[in-house]
C-alpha cells in the first residue's frame, strides 16, 4: 500500500493507486504519492547501518 498526499487540502489517503478524486476537498487527480512504509523501513536500516 503507498500512501498518497493531496496536493490541494494535505489529506492523507492510503491506496495501491493513485485516487482519482479527493474526498475532502473534491479536487481531481491532486494525489502525489508518498514514500511508504517499506520504503521508510528500508531507508531507515540503511540509515542505521551508516550510523554504526
Ligand atoms: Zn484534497
């Protein structure tokens, strides 16, 4: 799951695909996606690893 920002109102949605249309603020195709949690975690080993 990648979670996804709208560019117009700042929700945050969580969705395999990009929404086409934004709940909140009804703005279409404003979603810009967002690192995910995976992508975090991964990032976040590589941090530790140069840390040590
Ligand atoms: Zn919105």
């Amino acid at each position: 799951m990648a979670l996804w920002e709208c560019s117009a109102c700042g929700s945050i949605r969580e969705a395999r695909c990009q929404p086409k249309k934004c709940q909140e603020c009804g703005e279409r195709e404003t979603f810009i996606k967002k690192p995910g949690e995976a992508e975090t975690a991964s990032a976040k080993k590589a941090a530790g690893k140069a840390g040590k």
